[in-house]
C-alpha cells in the first residue's frame, strides 16, 4: 500500500508534464517569413507570397523530418539544394508508398529555403 501514493505522484507528474509538452515529440517551430518583398527574391520568384512560403515551409517541415533532421537553408548553395530536393523527394515519396512531395511541393520547398536565406554565390558560401 505504501508504493500507491508514490505511484500516484508518479503518474500524476508524468500526465502534467505531457500536457505541458515537455514530454514526448517536440513540435516543429514555425519560422518568421523574411522580407518576401526583397527585389532579390522577387526577381528570381515574381510574385512570391506569404501563402506560398507557408505552404513550403509546412512541407518541409512535416516531410522532411520524417527521415532526417530539418537543415538550415545556408548549408547548401542554390545548385547543392536544386539537385537534392528531388533526390529526397524520391525517397520520401518511395518510404511513403505514394506521392506525398510533387513536383509542385518541391518547388515550393525549393522557395522556401532560398527566402530563409539559402546560400546562394559559392564565395558566400566558402567565406
């Protein structure tokens, strides 16, 4: 009979502490869009919308952390993540048994990494 109490405090503390999510799966932190009016963007994506880097980061970060930790746009230039956002679309779509990126979804992964700021001219990069 003694060990009930301590059970209780137990499962007790344990069913506050998952209530207050600090146990169990962290979910994923939203980031702040950028200047999605900067003319550098715009240039390369005319039209660019909060909508749509919404959309690209909802997809990157429900997709791609299902297989792997979810990387900052900097470490990987412009041609580094055009050639690697279909290779892992692939294979999340593979893992998935069906299209869950198209290629619509990759574009806008692609969007959003290059408005986080993704490094874009290798002298960036290298310095």
């Amino acid at each position: 009979m003694k060990a009930l109490p301590s059970l209780l405090i137990i499962a007790s503390t344990a069913g506050l502490l998952s209530a207050c999510g600090l146990l169990g799966p962290k979910a994923p932190e939203t980031t702040a869009a950028t200047n999605l009016s900067d003319s550098h963007l715009q240039s390369k994506f005319p039209g660019y919308t909060l909508t749509e880097y919404q959309a690209g980061e909802a997809l990157y970060q429900t997709q791609c952390s299902r297989c792997h930790t979810l990387h900052p746009a900097t470490r990987l230039l412009e041609n580094e993540w055009a050639l690697i956002i279909p290779e892992m679309a692939s294979k999340a779509n593979r893992k998935a048994g069906g299209e869950v990126v198209t290629a619509a979804g990759q574009q806008a992964i692609f969007r959003y990494l290059y408005a986080q700021g993704m490094a874009v001219v290798a002298d960036e990069h290298s310095h």
